[in-house]
C-alpha cells in the first residue's frame, strides 16, 4: 500500500508556507517604512500584508495533510454514487471489473474514504458496497452489488477488513459482458 502522491506533497505544502510567511514579514516591514515615511501607498500595503497573512495561514492549513490517499496495486477507479455520511457507501465500478480487482478496489475504498467524522455514539462498522450497472435488455439498466468491505470508523490504519465478494453475481456480470 502506497500514499498516493498529489502535485504538492504535505512537506512541499510546509515549505511554501515558510516562503509565504516570509512574504508577509517582508510586507509588513515594507508596510512599516510605508508608515514612517508617510508614503502615498501605504494603506494598500495594509491591505497586501493582510492578504498574504491570510495566504500563509491557508497554505499552513494544507501542510498539515489534509491530504491522505492510499493507492492498492491493481485496484480500479470507482465513484462514489451515495454516502449517507454515516455508516453507508456504495461506490460504482466498472462492469469489466474482475475479482482480483474488485478486492483491491474494495480495499483502497476502505483507505480513501475512512474519515474519523464517520465515529459516533456506536461505533458501528463502515459499509462500503462495491456495484455497477448491467443492462438486461436495451432500455434497462440494473444495478449488481458485486462486493463489499466492513471497516472500523476508530481506527485510520486498520487492516482488519472484512471483505466479501459476491461470486454468483460476478459470475452474473460474465454473462453480461460476453
């Protein structure tokens, strides 16, 4: 299991924090001089250290992993089609999707969308369901649940998932996409 790498990383967030934090001080003293020499503009360099103040704390914010994504080997891209905020996900897969796929998807789902929001007076599992659409005939379109995962909402790194994959209903996919 790997951590999926964003353009900016949460380190090269805290560096471009220290350069805007930089910036600012580098305003405000500008800003200072502006005060002392009574310069025309220094009611806008108010302004600009303000914003640029502003900017530093955001970018910190971001430095602080606000970003945490796990990438499984194998697993495909899903979308997730309902989440009732809670203890329930389903996610929509490919129809072409195999059973060695669907686990690892089912397991990166489980990394992904874990947040410590999800806890509450119970304590209940996490419910993420794996499905797609099959066709029947032309103006049909039907959804299969091919699997899911049942995660604990305590814990971030838990690799104690119980996973189940529907087999009659992969088995049920074949023929559709044959």
């Amino acid at each position: 299991m790997t951590i999926m790498n964003f353009p900016l990383s949460t380190t090269d967030w805290l560096e471009l924090s220290k350069w805007v934090g930089i910036a600012t001080l580098a305003f405000g003293g500008i800003t200072a001089l502006a005060f002392i020499f009574k310069w025309g503009t220094r009611f806008r360099l108010v302004g600009i250290t303000a914003f640029t103040g502003v900017l530093t704390v955001g970018v910190f914010g971001l430095s602080l992993g606000l970003f945490y994504h796990v990438e499984i080997p194998g697993a495909l891209p899903y979308t997730r089609v309902f989440d009732d905020g809670g203890r329930q996900i389903v996610i929509a897969v490919p129809p072409n999707i195999t059973e060695t796929q669907l686990n690892a998807t089912l397991r990166q789902a489980a990394a992904n969308l874990y947040s410590p929001g999800r806890g509450g007076q119970f304590q209940e599992a996490l419910l993420i369901r794996a499905r797609t659409l099959v066709h029947p005939n032309a103006e049909v379109s039907q959804p299969l649940y091919l699997g899911q995962v049942k995660r604990s909402v305590i814990e971030r790194e838990n690799d104690n998932l119980e996973i189940q994959i529907f087999t009659k209903n992969l088995a049920r996919l074949q023929q559709f996409n044959s």
